[in-house]
C-alpha cells in the first residue's frame, strides 16, 4: 500500500457497492473489508484494498 493512499468513509464505499453504509461497517467488523480509525474514532477504509475488492479481489490477495 501506498503511504499516500486515499481514506474513504463509509458512505463512500457504501455508493461504490450500492449498500448501506451501515452494512460497510458491518463488513469490517466481519473482518471481510480492513477499516482504520481515526483519532476521533471514525472508520475509515483505503482506497486500494476497496478498489480491490470491486474487483473480486479476496482481502488476502490485496497487498498491504
């Protein structure tokens, strides 16, 4: 992953994949989608593993 990698909300990811954002946090909390959080405590998603993952790329084959 680049350093410099975009963060995206949850809403965000949510209109990439035509879900509600709650089912994105869902997601991460599954473990099936990486989430970081900011100092205030929001989820935030890179840019890269969720392109990734539109892809139909498995979260292990996303390069970290």
């Amino acid at each position: 992953m680049d350093g410099r990698d975009r963060l995206m909300t949850p809403g965000e990811v949510a209109t990439l994949f035509r879900v509600d954002p709650k089912t994105v946090t869902r997601w991460a909390v599954a473990g099936r989608i990486g989430s970081v959080r900011t100092p205030g405590g929001h989820r935030r998603f890179r840019e890269s593993e969720v392109r990734a993952l539109l892809r139909g790329e498995s979260p292990a084959q996303v390069a970290v």
